[in-house]
C-alpha cells in the first residue's frame, strides 16, 4: 500500500521546485514542509468552496483555507463576479483607482470608531506600517511587542527575535504574553520613549495551546497607554473577521488606536490595510509609503463584495456553528481512538490540536498525514481555519475522517 501524501506529480513538483526557488525554509508557513516530510500536499491545482484539488487530483476538505485569506470559501461567485466586472474595466493604471474610497468608505462603515483608512499589499506592510505612523504620531523611537508574536517579514520585527544576531534592534522590547508586571515594569524606565505598543489578539504559536489575552493584561495596556501617552495597534491580520464580526479588538475588550487589517478581507484577493483614528491622520499623512501593486481596483472590489456578504450573511454565526461542531466531533473522536490527551483551543472559527504527551508533535503530525490519505487537510502544528463554504455535511465528513486517521496512529507515538 503506498502510504505517501504526495503522489508522483506532487513528487516531481517537489524535486522541480527545489532546483529553482529556495522555498521550504523561506516560505515557513506556506510550504507544506513546515508540517513535516509528507503529511500534507506540497502543491493545488484546483480550490472550490472548502475543497482543494492537488496535482495528483486528490481531493480535500481543506481547514487551512490558504493560511486565512479565504474567509467565505474559494472561488465565491459573488466575490469572483465583482472582481471579473472590474477586470473588465482595469486592475492596475496610472493614479489612484476610482474604486479606492469607496472601499475605504465602506471599511469605515464597518469598522466603528476608525475614520481614515491607509491600503497597503500584504499583512506585513500594514503591521510594519502601524510601527512608523506610531512613531511619526508620538515622536518618540521604542515600540513594545510581545515575545514570540509574529507580525511579519519586515526587517526591524523579524530581528527583534532571531536568535542568530547577537544586536538586536534597540528600539524593539518584547514582553513575555499575559505579564502585565512586565509591561508597567517599563513605564519609569522607557515610559517617555515608547511610541506604540503592537498587540496581537492571541497568543496562537505553532506547537502550543492558544492563550486569550487576560483582562489583566488589556487593562495594564489601558494603563500603560494613559501614564505615557503612547498609542496601541491591534495585529488583526491573521484573526480578522474570526474573532469578532466587528474586529478583535470588541472581542478583547481594547481600545485600539490603529487596527491591522489583511488576510480574509477579500476572500483571497491581495489587499491590506490599516484603519486609524482621526488623532492619528496627521502623523499619517508625514510618511511617505507607496508600491507599485498597492492600487489594485479589482481586490478592492472583492473586497467590497467580501464584506457585503460577510455582513448579509452572518457569516461570523455560521463560523462559530460549523467550528464548535467540528471541535467536539474531532475530541470525541480522538478519545473514543484511545487518545485521552486531545486538545483542542483556541476560538471555535479557528481552532488548534495539540496532543498534550506529544510535545514534538511526532503523533499529530501521524494524525494529519492519516487524515491526508483519507481525504482533509488538519494543520499538525498550526492552527486551523474555518470558512462560510464548511458546511453541515463538509463538518460531518472531516469528524468521518478524523475518526478513522485517529484509529490509524499509534497511541504510543511519543517523541521523547
């Protein structure tokens, strides 16, 4: 019986693109790699709805949902409908496209309490972006992340912890999550340098439980920001629309000045932003940022068409419905196949499994390559996604699945 995720065509792909792009390590959390040799497929050729279809024409129930974007499913013939009519028109042309305040508009509208909107291209620009308008608002050079959050590829965040530089970056302090001694520890020594502090609404790091941010540490934030004047952003690329229908920020219970904004807000089309509040324009408006790719009038268009369903639709309820069965039917299903360490956390809409004698995640990564045969796609390492095409029969069919791949892994795969 050949026990490979990735068939000959997916093979091939492999030993093809590893002859001309260095993407196994680079692409981190792109790369199928980053789950292990072989537990999922390394490249699609086709996505519809919540399924995708790999080279070898395997099919899935996907619950990685293109690491996030894909919010309503792929291919939703509204959003693709939007986006063709656009295409029809433009995409790219000189100046700004006339489809650019109306998404702005209608960003604001849902986004309560924000009045200007700043579009950048990926997750990453805006998260970087929130560091240089804090500092241009505040005139001050220190910001405060946490320890081990990722805000993306930009320079000065990704050498705040890398471990292979012996200088960090001097304007970059990260505090460990939910210490809030640690945080108002910092007020009488850097109180009147710190610019910003950029937060993230989960602590959903590869191989662990997720922790919610505690009350005690969004009133210590609340704290820190009133005895320094210092501005908050909210990291709100990766949880956008999963935590809160509004934004992370109502499900926190923060104050945000700035709020991050990528991923699935247009189901799959590349467009970012940031929202800010109106104390904050005129240090906006001080810094130069531009790109060529920024503009794209047919993602903004989805993007309209994204948020319009999203809201029409009550997606979010439908998330959390489909979520809260899928997490139950996968932990019984675990425990009734003898595993009694099953652990799922973190919010319904995007959930993560760790199996808790399992600390290398040797066995869940068994789990996620059986399930793979068999036909979904589970994240041994890395939280799941949930989309508005998962519906009652997709849910019932992945908890089928689940079932039989925990049957299929060994209860005394420990890695030591």
């Amino acid at each position: 019986m050949n026990t490979s995720v990735n068939g000959p065509k997916n093979q091939a792909m492999w030993a093809r693109t590893d002859r001309v792009v260095p993407g196994g390590g680079v692409y981190f959390t792109r790369s199928a790699r980053f789950a292990g040799n072989d537990v999922l497929p390394g490249f699609i050729e086709y996505a519809e709805g919540c399924r995708v279809t790999d080279v070898d024409g395997k099919s899935y129930i996907d619950f990685n949902c293109g690491n996030g974007p894909n919010l309503l499913g792929y291919r939703h013939p509204e959003v693709d409908a939007a986006a063709a009519e656009q295409g029809k028109k433009m995409d790219l042309a000189s100046f700004f496209p006339d489809s650019m305040p109306a998404y702005a508009e209608r960003l604001l509208d849902w986004g309560e309490g924000f009045d200007w909107a700043i579009f950048t291209k990926n997750g990453s620009d805006s998260s970087n972006l929130a560091l240089r308008i804090m500092r241009s608002v505040r005139q001050r050079p220190i910001i405060i992340l946490f320890k081990a959050a990722y805000h993306g590829f930009g320079l000065e965040i990704s050498l705040s912890h890398e471990t292979t530089f012996d200088e960090k970056p001097r304007n970059i302090i990260r505090v460990p999550w939910n210490d809030a001694d640690a945080l108002l520890g910092l007020i009488e020594e850097y109180g009147d340098q710190v610019a910003g502090i950029l937060v993230n609404p989960l602590d959903q790091s590869p191989v662990q439980e997720t922790q919610p941010m505690s009350q005690t540490m969004v009133d210590a934030i609340d704290t820190f920001r009133a005895r320094t004047g210092c501005c908050v952003a909210l990291d709100d690329i990766r949880h956008g629309f999963r935590l809160h229908p509004k934004g992370s920020h109502k499900h926190m219970g923060l104050d945000a000045d700035l709020l991050c904004l990528g991923k699935a807000q247009a189901n799959g089309y590349s467009t970012s932003t940031i929202l800010g509040k109106s104390s904050l324009r005129e240090g906006a408006e001080n810094i130069r940022f531009t790109a060529t790719y920024m503009f794209s009038s047919v993602a903004f268009r989805a993007g309209i068409a994204t948020l319009d369903i999203y809201e029409r639709d009550n997606v979010f309820d439908h998330l959390s419905s489909m979520g809260e069965q899928l997490v139950e039917g996968i932990t019984k299903a675990g425990l009734e196949a003898g595993h009694e360490d099953v652990v799922m956390s973190g919010p319904p809409t995007m959930p993560t499994l760790l199996l808790g004698q399992d600390k290398k995640a040797k066995r869940a990564r068994m789990f996620a390559a059986n399930a793979a045969r068999l036909g979904a796609i589970f994240h041994p390492t890395l939280n799941w996604f949930l989309s508005y095409a998962h519906k009652q029969a997709d849910i019932d069919e992945a908890i089928e699945i689940a079932r039989r791949a925990f049957a299929d892994t060994p209860i005394n795969e420990v890695q030591k």
